[in-house]
C-alpha cells in the first residue's frame, strides 16, 4: 500500500479510504456485498518507527488515529498482542458520562464525552452514538447529598445536568421500583441528559480505518517481549515478529501495564482486577437511558438488540485471567433485581470478564516517565470506554510534542509522589 | 470462585467469606523512620504495586469465621492457592522461589534496614 508516502489529506486522509456512504451502501447492496473493501491493511512491521503504540484497543487506536490527523505523524505502528479490540474496549458496558467531581476529570471526560457527539462524522464511521440520558440514582441521604455536590461541580464547569426527584425518575424508567417498601428506596437522582451508549467495537475499527488510511500499520497478534534502551532512552521493542526500532513507544496496555512497564524497568501505582458484566436475553423495549444504582452496585442499559446490559463491582483481589468469579455477579444481579422487578425471570444469556488497571485515585495515568521516549497511558480503571476519544486527543498531543497540554499534565506519573491525587473514587461509582 | 482455608481457625469457606485486603508486605515508611520519610517511600507505600501475573501474596481475613488476618499464595492467572502463612510472617522459602523475580528481590531489600539497624 502507498498510504504512508501519499502527502496529508485535510479531511478524509487517504485517497484509498473509500467513504462509506448511502450510495456505496446502495451499490454494494446491487452486488449482495461482496465487494466491501478490507476497512484496514494487515501490514508486516517496519524496521523502524517514529512512533510505536503497544496495545490497539480503543485509546492505542485514537491516539495514533490524533498523532496522525493533528499532528501530522504518519510513521507509526499499533502492535496488538490479540486482535484490535479484543481487550477492555470489547468488553466494557458502552457507557458515556462525564459526571465526575474534580475539576481535571470533568476536563477530560467531558471532552471526550463531546468528541463522542460527531465522531460518527468524523471517522465516517456509524459508532452509534445515543446519547439518551443517564441516571445515577440517589439511595441513601449521604449519595444524594454527594450527587447534589457532583451536579453543581458539573454545571460550573458547564456539563449539562440536573437532580431529578422520584416522581421524574419514574417517568423516565417506568419499570424501576419506586417504592419505599425496599433496603434502598430511591430518594432521587443525578440526571445527565447527554450521557449514553455507543458501539464499542465500533469506535476501535472507526479509528483503526481512520488511523490505517492515514498510513499507520496496525499489526495484530505482536506481542511485546521486551523494551530496549540506550542509557535513558528507549531504542525499539523486541516482539514476537521480531526487533522493531521505534522513537519513541507509547504504551496503552490497560491491564497490561505493570508487565509491559517492567520491561523497561518502571513500577507502576496500578493493580490489575477483574471487572465483569453480563447481558439478558433480548426483551422488547424496555428502558431508553441508562441506570446507574451506585449504593447496591449495579447498572443497566438496553443495547438495540433489546438485551439488557448490565454491569456491577470490581473483583476484589487481583487477577489476570480475564475470568472473573461468581459472588460478584450474584452481588450485582441481586441488586439489580430489587431495582427492576420485572428482570427477576429474565434468563441472563452471556457474561465476561475484562482485566481493568486501577490507580489508588481512581484517576487516569497520562504521562512521560523517567525513560525519555517512553510514555504512558492507563490507570483507566471502570471507565475507559467514556474516555476513548479524550484520551486518544491529549495523549497524541504529549506524544507528539513531549508535553502535556493543559489537560493531560494533571494526569502526570508524578502526582503520586506530590500528593495531588485526583480523587475520583465516588465518581467512579460501583467498582470499588 | 476462590475456596480458602483460614489458617488461623482451619475454617474452609468460599471468597465471599473473607475479605481480600490486597498486596502483603507493604511496610509503612513511618514506622521504622517517622522523621525523615522521602517523597519516593511515602508515594511507594501509598500506591506503588508489584501487580505481578503468575505468584502473587496477598493479605486476607477470616471475615465469617475468627475474623484474624492472614497471608495467602495465590496465582493471579491460575487462581491456584498455594499456601497460607501468618500475618506476622514472611513467605515460606518453597513459596517465594515460585514467585516473581520481584518478590524475592523485595525481600532481599527488606532485609537490608534491619541490618543497617543492627549496625547503628
């Protein structure tokens, strides 16, 4: 392919992206679709890189898709152990909030939460973004009391939201029980109206095409074995398709992290646990926002199949199996079925389990480290989804010029020994 | 599902009886030395975390049970447990030698300050 020596394209890129539209649809559809091209290459690797990115979920993917749409750094590889979006970003509950309580967090998830809104435009890719509102419900006096505090934070900083009180909570989730007659009744709720869902694997493929028609290599099952180093400065990583010369690395491994830092002799402030959700069979139309009950540890969304999604806690001790074990689940569904009776005979079809990197802040990691050329990007813990594209647009930018911007630098390695932690552990809600 | 043994009580029960209290042999800084803690220490013993897959040790308590904390062995991938030892004590040597290169150099520089102690 001659993606990498064609010039920049302002908008779409490279000329070989061919744009989906109605009419290619129409097209293909004329020759029952056999004709789709690949949406990406499945290239050799290079010797060398400018930039190498380890991992190619979600933010490896938008990270090198930003390197190389606002920063014009094109020779870049994405090198994923699996297959792209098989980590976390397939394996999460497609939730996007932004309600967090510090003023750095709001930053990022905000930001990310408003690229979500034209992202589809954007990569001219459907990611199915719906934002259709979402409900962190109030249980007890001191969560609403919290809550109240969260939405006052968010509407200073200019993120849409409002408490709601019972009566509303009903009318938007008719299905919930509104009783007194429970452990928690519902006193309230934090009401986010621009929160909601997107397809999750398909914001991985919208940047892997977007990244890949740019000219970055995405090169799947490569598994890093080790970081090489001159003294300070990263030389390249050895992989399972041999030596790779890189610049500079960019490591975006989520549970990953520890291992992958070790190689190159860093410790990390992160604990690797098992986070679990599940899905029902597919019922009719049920509920069209999202639910968040954070005091009894669980939430629930409808995917357009009609099958409810559904999401609890943490594991509580570390794991990197990718297979979480059952109480949790139990715990999470129990919960669920005092808040929605009607799910109490629904027959649950799927669970899984995904191995989220948890900071002793709840907040994310986005930083240079102590080896020059070497960065970091992880400590996303429960919420890394919501985060894709923020995280992807500061951290292409710290990669890019070696600094952070103005949002990124409070995410830095070094908060941990400076003592100004981002507290984010009731935002972070449920898993913990 | 985790089924543990409380090495205390010799009570058996599943995960959901104890309660996991994370990464053992984290020993606070301020103990040994409350005036002269760096940055470094202070951040090491707040967040800094082996995370290691494969042997890992770990606090646990016999939360259903006599309530005592203890010390497990257990594969972070595996989930096998391969031993429990007290609260107060270090591995047992069968059990480090399994374990990440990690963890047997954090023992080899626990020992260190008690030696330099010893010394003074």
């Amino acid at each position: 392919m001659t993606c990498a020596a064609l010039p920049p394209q302002s908008s779409m890129g490279c000329l070989k992206m061919k744009k989906y539209s109605i009419f290619s649809l129409a097209k293909n559809a004329g020759n029952y679709h056999k004709d789709w091209e690949r949406a990406w290459r499945s290239p050799e690797p290079k010797k060398e890189y400018d930039v190498v990115i380890v991992g190619a979920g979600g933010h490896g993917l938008a990270t090198a898709y930003y390197l190389a749409s606002k920063h014009n750094i094109t020779n870049v590889a994405v090198i994923e152990k699996g297959w792209l979006g098989g980590g976390n970003t397939g394996r999460n509950t497609t939730i996007i909030r932004s309600n967090y309580l510090q003023d750095p967090s709001m930053a990022i998830y905000e930001l990310s939460r408003s690229l979500y809104e034209d992202l589809s435009q954007e990569l001219n890719y459907n990611i199915m973004f719906s934002p259709r509102g979402l409900l962190m419900l109030c249980q007890t006096e001191h969560e609403l009391r919290a809550m109240k505090r969260t939405s006052h934070a968010n509407r200073l900083v200019g993120i849409e939201a409002r408490m709601i009180d019972r009566a509303e909570v009903k009318e938007l989730v008719p299905i919930i029980n509104d009783s007194d007659d429970c452990r928690y009744p519902i006193l309230g709720a934090y009401y986010q109206p621009r929160g909601g869902t997107a397809r999750h694997d398909a914001v991985a493929w919208g940047y892997a095409r977007g990244a890949d028609a740019r000219g970055v290599d995405i090169i799947q099952q490569c598994e890093v074995t080790g970081i090489t180093r001159t003294g300070r400065k990263v030389t390249g990583l050895d992989t399972s398709k041999g030596h790779i010369k890189a610049k500079k690395i960019a490591v975006v491994t989520a549970g990953n992290t520890s291992l992958v830092m070790q190689m190159a002799g860093l410790s990390m402030p992160i604990e690797s646990v098992c986070l679990q959700a599940l899905v029902s069979e597919p019922i009719k139309p049920a509920i069209d926002v999202v639910v968040m009950a954070n005091t009894v540890h669980g939430y629930m969304s409808q995917s357009d199949k009609g099958e409810l999604v559904i999401g609890g806690g943490a594991d509580s001790y570390n794991n990197y199996s990718q297979r979480g074990s059952f109480p949790a689940l139990e715990h999470t569904v129990t919960a669920l079925v005092e808040t929605f009776p009607i799910i109490s005979r629904l027959r649950m079809m799927r669970m899984w389990g995904g191995i989220v990197d948890m900071t002793g802040d709840r907040s994310p990691i986005i930083s240079k480290t102590d080896v020059d050329g070497l960065y970091v990007n992880c400590g996303w813990g429960t919420g890394g989804f919501k985060s894709i594209p923020g995280s992807g647009s500061v951290f292409a930018d710290l990669v890019a010029k070696d600094q952070p911007g103005e949002i990124a630098g409070a995410f830095s390695l070094d908060r941990f020994k400076q003592g100004r932690t981002i507290d984010e552990s009731v935002a972070a809600a449920v898993a913990h | 599902m985790l089924v543990i043994t409380c090495p205390v009580c010799g009570v058996e029960g599943e995960e959901a009886d104890f309660h996991c209290g994370g990464e053992g042999h984290i020993a606070r800084p301020a103990t040994e030395n409350p005036d002269g803690i760096s940055d470094d220490a202070q951040r090491d013993y707040m967040f800094m975390r082996k995370n290691p897959k494969g042997v890992h040790f770990e606090r646990w308590r016999c939360d259903r049970g006599c309530g005592k904390w203890f010390h497990a062995c257990r594969d972070t991938v595996s989930m096998q447990i391969f031993g429990y030892y007290g609260i107060t004590q270090r591995p047992p040597a069968a059990l480090l030698k399994k374990a990440d290169p990690l963890w047997q150099a954090h023992f080899e520089a626990a020992k260190k300050p008690s030696a330099k102690k010893a010394k003074s």
